[in-house]
C-alpha cells in the first residue's frame, strides 16, 4: 500500500507548514477578524478610540506637561508614528502568546500545524493595526508629507522586522503558556516595557547622554528601536526641516544588522521550544 502522499498524525515541518495550509490560516485569520468585537456596540471604532487614548494620555504628559513639543518638531507626529509601530508588536505577541490556548477546543479534537495559530494572531493584528496607519498617513499628508523611494523602504522594513521579532517571541511563549501560565506574566511586563526601551516619548539623543557606548549600541540593536526609528524617517522626518536621514541614529546601518541577525535567532529558538512544547498541548489543555 503506497503510503507516501499521507502525513504521520502529529509531524510536521514546523513553521513551513504555514504555506502549505494557506487557506486553513485564512480562514483563522477570518474568524479572529469576525469575532474580535462580536456583540460589541462600537465594533471596530474600538480600533481607533484606543490608540487615539493612548496618544491624547502620552502627548498631555510628555508635550503639554514635561514641554517636548519645543524641542521635537512636529511631536505630535513623531509620537504617534512611535507609538502605533509599539502598538502593534504588543498586540502581535500578546495575540500570539495566548493563540493556542485561546483555540484550546480546536487543539484538543483535531490535528493541524499549531503554528497556524500564532501566525494567524499575528497577521490578525496588522490588519487591525491599519486603521491607525491610516490616521497617521491622514495627518503626515495634511503636513506636507513627501517621503523618499528609501523612507518608504524604510516602513516596509519595519513593519517585517516587528512582525518576525513578535512572531519569535510569541512562538516562544505561546509554547511555555500552555505548560507554565506564568509565561502569560513575563509577557505582559515585556509589553509593559516595549514603549519606554524604544524612543517613542522621548528621542534617542537623551539616551545617548545618559549611557555609555556599549549600552547604547546594545539599545540602539533592539528590533523595536529600529522599528520606531525606522517609521520616524519614513513619516515624521519628511513632514520637518530636517534634512533625510539626520535624525537617524549613529552607526545605525550596524545596529540594524544586529537586529535582523537577533530576529533570526529568535525565531529558531522560539520554533524549537514551540515545537519541544507542542507534543504535549493536548494534555496540558
């Protein structure tokens, strides 16, 4: 009996799975997008009142009160720009954390690669992450917003980079959750600090001041400051008199590279913990 176009129950190939079961992921992504404000009177205006909160609560704070609006030119901007990129690897890994316990029903009755289920939170996240791109863009365009071929270039890669660095992290975790909740914990203070260890409310020059140079470096590699310094050249910087690329921070070309590198290695270790955790889900669910 040829058995060679069957799969053994429970193997897989990991997160290259992914492309093989493009149309199960879509329809995972549809039922997180339908059901994420099921009975809910606002529905997606949700996705626009948080993050307009959140900005109204950090610019009263850090431009109204502690005055950065007098040094940074158009604060508003660089702010906003700052915190939806944030915004959005919160919402990617905190999603991609909880997947697998959140679809525990699916998990327990059938076979079907378990990655799914973190990509699909991720990629659930950026589609709700795009109505506040369109604020932003909105209010870069009625600033005389004027980007290069290269600052577009810029926010692609940005978006890639914080979706694998979520898609690292959240593999990690999501693996760990199912065993030990306490990883809901570690994740939820990582959140927490993602938009202070990143130049959101602040610029990157104070840091420079505050810190020696290998701590500054090791600040400048981390994948959300390139993400937030990325999107500030892409949106912010050409709605200024700054000339391109004079906001960027030094040495950045080498940081990015130690960022991507950083990623790569995430995101192995983060498939083989998944994979070290995922032959028991069934049972710890």
């Amino acid at each position: 009996m040829d058995l060679s176009e069957y799969d053994v129950p429970g193997r897989g190939n990991g997160i290259l799975d992914v492309f093989r079961w493009r149309y199960l992921l879509s329809v995972l992504i549809r039922k997180g997008t339908a059901t994420r404000y099921r009975n809910s009177v606002l529905g997606w205006v949700w996705s626009y009142v948080k993050p307009g909160m959140q900005f109204v609560i950090y610019y009263f704070v850090m431009g109204v009160i502690l005055q950065f609006h007098r040094d940074v030119e158009n604060f508003a901007v660089y702010l906003f720009s700052g915190v939806v990129i944030v915004n959005l690897f919160n919402e990617a890994f905190g999603n991609a954390t909880s997947s697998i316990t959140d679809n525990r029903a699916l998990v327990r009755k059938i076979y079907l690669p378990r990655e799914l289920f973190p990509v699909a939170a991720i990629v659930g996240a950026f589609i709700h992450f795009l109505p506040q791109l369109a604020i932003l863009l909105l209010v870069c365009i009625l600033l005389g917003w004027a980007p290069s071929l290269l600052a577009l270039a810029g926010v692609l890669g940005a978006f890639l980079l914080v979706m694998f660095f979520a898609l690292g992290l959240g593999l990690f975790f999501a693996g760990l959750n199912v065993r030990f909740r306490d990883a809901q914990n570690f994740v939820e203070l990582i959140r927490m600090f993602s938009t202070w260890t990143s130049p959101v409310l602040y610029t990157w020059m104070l840091v420079k001041d505050a810190m020696p140079d290998w701590a500054f470096f090791a600040y400048s590699a981390n994948p959300l400051t390139i993400a937030v310094e990325l999107f500030h050249a892409g949106f912010w910087e050409p709605t200024t008199s700054l000339a391109h690329g004079s906001s960027m921070i030094p040495h950045f070309g080498t940081a990015l590279l130690v960022a991507l590198a950083f990623c790569l290695v995430l995101l192995i270790v983060g498939q083989t913990v998944f994979r070290r955790f995922e032959r028991t889900f069934a049972q710890d669910l």
